[in-house]
C-alpha cells in the first residue's frame, strides 16, 4: 500500500512538474535526442512522462518505460538508466557545453510488431534545488521562507554559472572570427601578389615578344 501511494506521489509529481514542459512523439523501440547547454559542475534534474498520442487509445504495451542516456561534450556516457512510464533523473555536468539527451522506449514487443506511436513528457531543471511542492503548505512560515531562499540562491548560483559559461564562448567565438578575419586578410593578400605577378610576368612576356618580332 505504501508502494502504491509513494507511485502516485511520484506519478503527481511529473504531472505537476511537466504541466508547463515541452513534448514530442516516440515511436516503440525508438531513440530520440535533444541537445542542451550546460555549465560545469551543475546538477541537472529531469522530469518525464510517457503517455499515447492519442489518450483516447488504449496502450497495447502495458510494460512499456523509458531508458534515458546522457553524453557530456566529448560523448562520454554520463549515465544511462532504464525507467517506468514516468520517473525522474538526475546527473551532474564535469563540463561545459552541449549535453545529449537521448530518451528510448523498451518494449517487450518484436521490433516488427512495435509501432504505437507515444507523446514523451519532459522537463529539465537546472540548479542544486527545487521549491518542495509541500513548502506551501507547511504551516511554519519560517521554513517555508528558509526553502524559498534557498531556491532563489540556488538559482542565482545557477545564473550566474550560466553568465559565466556563455562568456566564455563568446570569447572562444571572437577568437575564431578574429583568426578567421586575419586567415581572410592573407589570402587576400596573397591572391593579389599572384595576380600582380602573373600580370607583371605577361606584360613582359608580350614584350620580349613584341621586340622578337621586330614590332617594338
């Protein structure tokens, strides 16, 4: 009985916390990615919920769940898990840059025979805490101020990680176009010395030829 409450605790949960969070269609058996930007050092929690297309329709896979893989910038697997129709996962970024998420669905269908198509639920939070969905309805105002503040530091933490990261590219992105701008300049540069060059070369070319036939 215990199991069953904390299951729909946990089913309430996502529900709650993908109400606001994007979706997309999975077929049975398939893979699909999504790519997000990181900071280092961050926690990152997600949310999903697997569910038909269509909610009218009946699942004919009632054993069907998720497994969820993410890969840091240099396609190391950071973690890989295998899950029910809703769940929630965790992991924390080493570095900065784009992370894949990749989301399957495992059935115990043949692969011939599996093609529901499936709407994938999900919400990826970044920050080391969540405002706790029983804080407003604690009773002691003092806690629940205690857990506000400490979402609002986590998430300034989180900003400014963020801030910090994407100065970092901009500067890595200045300087590659300046290198790309000074690589541009010689080649310029060079070009013209060739086509000054080659038309020196003619010029003369045409007049050893001119005065070799007398015309000069």
């Amino acid at each position: 009985m215990r199991m069953s409450l904390r299951g729909v605790a946990l089913s309430l949960l996502c529900y709650l916390a993908l109400s606001a969070a994007m979706y997309f269609d999975l077929g049975e058996l398939e893979e699909k990615c999504i790519i997000e930007e990181i900071p280092e050092d961050m926690l990152v929690t997600g949310y999903f919920l697997l569910e038909p297309w269509d909610l009218n329709t009946r699942s004919n896979s009632p054993h069907l769940g998720v497994t969820v893989k993410v890969r840091d910038p240099n396609h190391e697997m950071l973690m890989s898990k295998r899950y029910g129709k809703y769940g929630k996962f965790t992991f924390t970024s080493h570095a900065s840059g784009q992370h894949f998420l990749c989301f399957q669905t495992n059935s115990t269908k043949f692969s011939v025979f599996a093609g529901e198509r499936l709407k994938l639920h999900l919400d990826v939070q970044m920050g080391e805490h969540s405002i706790d969905p029983t804080a407003e309805k604690a009773k002691d105002n003092l806690q629940l101020m205690e857990s506000s503040l400490t979402h609002l530091i986590d998430q300034m933490m989180y900003i400014t990680r963020q801030q910090e990261y994407q100065r970092v590219k901009e500067e890595t992105f200045r300087q590659i176009s300046e290198d790309t701008n000074s690589n541009v300049l010689w080649w310029a540069v060079v070009q013209t010395s060739i086509l000054l060059s080659v038309g020196l070369w003619q010029m003369k070319r045409l007049k050893d030829f001119f005065i070799a036939k007398k015309l000069v």
